[in-house]
C-alpha cells in the first residue's frame, strides 16, 4: 500500500520503518527539508542502516491510500489546513483528545483516530525504538479495512474512544509531574511521597470521570510507570527543551469532561496551570 506519514519525528520515522518492513511503499513529508536518521537501533540495541524516502512537498502525498499524521497536537492547528483538500482517509495518532478540533477543521475528509504505545527517539542522528508496542486506531467501521492491508503494525480497536481516553488518562497522572519535579517517571513509584500523590490523582480522575474506572486500574497507572521508569515523560522533554507540550490536548480534555458532568477536578486543574506557567518559557523563547 501506499503510505504517506506527515512529520519526520521519532514517531513518524519509526512508523516509517515497521511499514516498510512488512513491505508498504512509504513516503515522509517534513515541514522543511532536514536530514533524516541512516541509523536505526532495535529495542534490544541492535543496530541496522535504514533509508526513508522523503520530501516537504504537500503535493508529492496527494496519490497515497493512505496518510498517517504524525506530528505533535500542538503542531495540528498548524498542519489541519494543509489537509483540507486531501481525499483522505486520514489516521492522527498524537497523544491526547484531538478528535473535536479534527473534526472542526476538516469537515470533509475521512478521519481515523489512533494511539501509539512504542516508545521512540532520535538522538545523536540515530532513531531509537526504545518501547515495543503497537498503533491501535479505530473509527468508522468502513476503515477496518485499513489493519488487513497495513499488516501487523496498525491494530483496529472497536472502540478507540475508550483507548484514547484511558492513555490521557495515563499520561494526565504520569506527563505533568514528571516535567514539573524534572524526574524520570520511574520515580513517581520509587518516591512514597510521589506514589501517594498519583493514588490521590487517580481517586480524582475516577471520580470525575467514572468510565475511566472500568478503563483503568491503579495497577495500570504503575505497570506503567515501572515499565517506563527510565523514560523521560514526552512533556518532561517538551518542556526541557524550552519547547510548547501537548497539555491543551491532554490535559484541558479531561478537565472539559468532567466539567460536562457538572464537576471540578482540582488536582488536574491545578497541574494543568503549573505546566501551562512553563508555557511563559516558550513564549519568552519565540516572541
Ligand atoms: N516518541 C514517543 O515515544 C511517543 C510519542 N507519542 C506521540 O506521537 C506524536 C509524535 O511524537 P514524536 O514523534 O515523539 O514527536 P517529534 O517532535 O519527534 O516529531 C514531530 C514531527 O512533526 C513535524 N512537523 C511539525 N509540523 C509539521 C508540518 N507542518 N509538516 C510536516 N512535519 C511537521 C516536526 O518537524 P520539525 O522537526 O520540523 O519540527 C517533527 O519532526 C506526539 O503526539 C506524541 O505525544 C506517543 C507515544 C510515544
Ligand atoms: C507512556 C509515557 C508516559 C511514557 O513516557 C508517554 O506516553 C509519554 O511520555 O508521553
């Protein structure tokens, strides 16, 4: 099949490489011209040469079946009105809600929706599989189509909303903390303090918003935590690099939810101003 992936991140590269490894002819737009990764490393650090074809011509994606969005959320206003006129179907696999601002900026197109459990980075030129996992999307049921086709890297949920929801979840409990005490995530369940403080905000969520209990488990939140305990959380990284993160997206929707229902999460509301605080950083960083 023919694929396009829009943005030549960790994501993006690493969706790439499974693509066309299970032999799909793949082609990456970036926003400018940029040299990409010759190297990949396994999650076992086995080392292999890769080649990405690539381009930042908007036009050379238009004959794709397919086109994979794989930028940041905060990098969707931006890239949404580049879409307008694509026949789609479109997949968009950020982490965090975007389904609403999706869907009122391209009211034409055919959109599907995912979420992406590996983990992946590029340093020193190399992309780095750090995580097995898989893409999980969902959508219409005229899409399902799309994980025959696709092989194993792309797994159809029935309910994506239900997988979109519990990773915000994850990442409302794991991202704010990590990036404002500057702590790999694996010490918000070596830290007793810092363990006692994600059961109260896991209390909070499950509270506010109930189906997240049939969802997510406490255990869930620290399997987690423990099985990425040496990672630095992407908000953690967002913000390190004096970069925007993704908490409009993750975050905020959580807050609306509940808020829908007639309640208030104060925990969440109160991580979500501290890190929004950072945004002054990136905005004495760009203005
Ligand atoms: N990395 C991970 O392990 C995981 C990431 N995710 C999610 O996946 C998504 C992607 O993350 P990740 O790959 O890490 O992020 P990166 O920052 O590595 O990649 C985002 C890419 O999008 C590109 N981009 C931005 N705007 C445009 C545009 N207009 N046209 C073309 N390209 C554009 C950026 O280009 P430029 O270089 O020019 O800025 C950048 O290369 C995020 O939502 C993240 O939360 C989910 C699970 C795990
Ligand atoms: C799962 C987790 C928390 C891994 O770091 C993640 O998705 C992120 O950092 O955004």
């Amino acid at each position: 099949m023919k694929v396009g992936i829009v943005g030549a991140g960790a994501i993006g590269l690493l969706t790439a490489k499974l693509l066309e490894d299970f032999g799909h002819q793949v082609l990456v737009l970036q926003r400018t011209k940029k040299e990409v990764p010759m190297l990949f490393q396994t999650p076992s650090g086995d080392l292999e040469m890769v080649s990405f074809s690539v381009t930042d011509n908007w036009e050379d994606v238009e004959s794709v079946e397919l086109l994979i969005v794989a930028t940041k959320a905060y990098h969707l206003p931006a890239v949404l009105p580049q879409l307008r006129t694509y026949p789609g179907p479109l997949l968009f696999i950020q982490n965090g809600l975007v389904s609403n601002l999706v869907a009122k900026k391209l009211k034409e197109t055919a959109n599907v929706f995912g979420s992406v459990d590996h983990g992946a980075t590029i340093q020193d030129g190399i992309l780095m599989h750090t995580g097995h996992g898989s893409i999980r999307f969902g959508g219409e049921e005229k899409f399902a189509y799309l994980a025959t086709e696709l092989g194993p890297v792309l797994k159809w949920e029935s309910h994506i909303e239900h997988v979109l929801l519990r990773k915000a979840a994850l990442n409302t409990l794991i991202n704010p903390l990590t990036a404002l005490l500057d702590v790999r995530n694996g010490t918000l369940s070596e830290n007793k303090a810092l363990q006692r403080a994600v059961i109260s905000h896991y209390d909070e969520l499950i509270l506010g918003i109930p189906v997240l209990e049939e969802l997510l488990s406490l255990e869930d939140v620290f399997d987690l935590i423990k099985r990425t305990s040496t990672n630095t959380s992407s908000m953690r990284n967002d913000v390190l690099r004096g970069e925007e993160t993704e908490v409009d997206y993750i975050v905020k929707p959580l807050l609306e939810i509940a808020e829908k229902e007639g309640r208030y999460l104060p925990i969440t509301g109160y991580l979500y101003e501290l890190i929004q605080s950072k945004r002054g950083e990136y905005d004495r960083k760009y203005t």
